[in-house]
C-alpha cells in the first residue's frame, strides 16, 4: 500500500467514527460507480450524506477544506445522484459534506467537519 492510501485509509477511518459519534449512520465507504468515487455515504434521519473525506499530515499542500474545489463538488453531487439510482433511494434528501482530518503526531487527529458544503 502507497503511504498516500494509507494516510487516507487513516483520515476515512476517523472521518466514520467521527460521523457516528455525532449520531450518523454510516452505510457505504469507498463506493464506486462509472462516474467516480464516494468516501463514506451515511444517514442522518431520512438525509443521505456523501462525505468526502480530505486528511493531512502536514500543511505543505494546504489544508484538506481547500483541496476540494466547486468541480469537486460537482462530481459528489452526481455521485450522490448515482448512488440514491444505484440503491433505490431516488428522491431521498441529499446532502454533500466535506471533512477535513488533520494527522498530528503527539495528540489525536484534528477534524473540521463542514455540513452542506454542496
């Protein structure tokens, strides 16, 4: 496994314990379909949330909120669509949002977590 994989195999792992902390219920990681793919997707009440999930372990190239530009955001939200197809949910509320895991060596990982961010 390449360091940059298991970084955001890290960051995912955080960024889905943190959801279900936060009453979340996580139903699909790393979904894949034709039009790319979805880091975690998860339930809060009848909403389905895409999450994309950005993690650092430094800021040499930004923070991980900044790395996800309005194209981003625009391939999630067909995703989203993709996904509610693909599993039946068509017509479910969606949601888009972005979290952020910061790696720090000597404390736990820092997490911003920016509900509706498309």
């Amino acid at each position: 496994m390449r360091v940059k994989d298991g970084v955001g195999a890290y960051g995912e792992q955080v960024a889905a314990r943190h959801l279900e902390r936060n009453g979340l219920i996580v139903v699909a990681r790393n979904w894949r379909c034709s039009v790319g793919e979805i880091d975690i997707v998860a339930l809060e009440d009848a909403t389905v949330v895409v999450c994309e999930v950005k993690t650092r372990s430094g800021l040499g190239y930004g923070s991980g909120l900044e790395a996800v530009t309005g194209e981003k955001g625009a391939r999630l939200r067909r995703l989203a669509l993709a996904w509610l197809d693909a599993t039946g949910r068509y017509g479910s509320p969606v949601r888009v949002d972005v979290i952020a895991v910061q790696r720090r060596r000597l404390a736990p990982p820092h997490v911003e977590h920016v509900r509706g961010a498309f």
